[in-house]
C-alpha cells in the first residue's frame, strides 16, 4: 500500500511539473526573433468617448490586423504595423433594425467616412522601454486621409516558448492611447460628444517564422 501512495504520489508531482513548465512564462529575450502575427480570437480594440460629460460611450472594432517583427536581442529596434477596417465598428446601440447606429457611424462622412477611407492604420517609429516589461511607442496614425504622431503606453504581459494550444511562440500585449480627433477632421458634436477619445488595445501575437 504504501509502494502505491509513493507511486501515486510520484506521477502527481510528474504531472505538475509538467503543466507547470507548459504554461511558464518565457523571458522576451529568449523568444524566436522573426514576425510575430496577431490572434484575432485574443485581440480586441474598445474605445471610449465622453457623452454630454454625463457617461463615456463604449464602442470597439471587431476586423483588424496587427503584425510585429520582433528583435529579442534589441528590442526598441522592433517594429509594429496595424489595420483597422472601420466598417467593423460594433456598438451596443438598442433597437438595430430601426436605426443601424453601427453603419451610421462607419459611413457618416462627419465620422468614420469607411465609403472613403477604407483603413485605418498605424505604424511605429520608435520603442522606448521604460522597465522590463513596459514601454512608449510612437509612430504615425492615418486616419481620415491624414497622418499624424501617436504614443502608446504599452505593457508586456508574457511570453511563452511554446503556447499550450497553438503549440507556437507566443507574446501578449496591452497598450492604451488617447486620440484627439478634431485633429484628423472629426468635429461633429463637439464638445458635446468629447474630442478626446481613450484607446485600449489587447492582442497576442503568435510566431510566424522569419
């Protein structure tokens, strides 16, 4: 019996030295260098803008793209690019059949103007770290026809030599934002909608080789 329990026992601690190898945490600086593609199924982007000074409306994009090319060795030499289709703009607007606030947003010319401008996208410049798992990124938004200079606070979440699911190398990211959007053109409401719009931005971006 007590062969047995030893036996049990030594399977059981087997099986969590293993699960806990698995889900470790990898050091940036030891993942693969190369490209780096965005999980959509792990990826979101929300935005928020004051109402009236009374509550801030929640929206998000649901069809978007990101890709970084990932240096370990220098990591402020990396570089990010991203893509926003507009017309995925989802709301929690009531009563859709009647009024589709969702396209009325996307298509409006005085707001997203998708009929025009079909992407939205960003592009980095510089990573600046300002601890080991935080940074700034800057780089040009285009939106709206214009480009103009953004900074992102962003947080390294983790990493994994090898995610248990896709079996690949994978990073997790947080960042946040603030765009003024009077400076791309977009003034309707003012001030009664803001003109600051806050930006949060979740991703994990999987290995895709060289």
């Amino acid at each position: 019996m007590n062969l047995l329990r030893i036996s049990v026992l030594f399977i059981v601690l087997i099986l969590a030295g293993c699960i806990s190898w698995v889900f470790a945490k990898s050091p940036f600086n030891q993942m693969p260098e190369g490209k780096y593609q965005l999980d959509l199924s792990h990826g979101s982007i929300v935005w928020k803008v004051s109402h009236f000074g009374l509550s801030n409306y929640l929206a998000r994009f649901t069809e978007f793209d990101a890709s970084i090319h990932f240096k370990p060795n220098d990591i402020e030499s990396s570089t990010v690019f991203a893509s926003i289709n507009p017309m995925s703009i989802q709301t929690a607007f009531p009563n859709p059949k009647q009024t589709d606030f969702d396209k009325v947003l996307a298509l409006d010319e005085s707001w997203f103007n998708a009929g025009k401008f079909n992407a939205i996208e960003f592009e980095s410049t510089s990573i600046e770290m300002t601890s080991e798992n935080t940074a700034i990124m800057s780089g040009n938004l285009s939106f709206l026809g214009l480009t103009k200079p953004l900074t992102l606070n962003v947080t390294f979440n983790g990493a994994m030599a090898i995610q248990p699911l896709s079996r690949k190398p994978t990073m997790g990211f947080s960042a946040s934002t603030t765009i003024v959007r009077s400076e791309f053109g977009m003034t309707k409401h003012i001030p009664q909608v803001g003109d600051s719009v806050s930006v949060m931005i979740e991703g994990e971006f999987a290995y895709a080789g060289d």
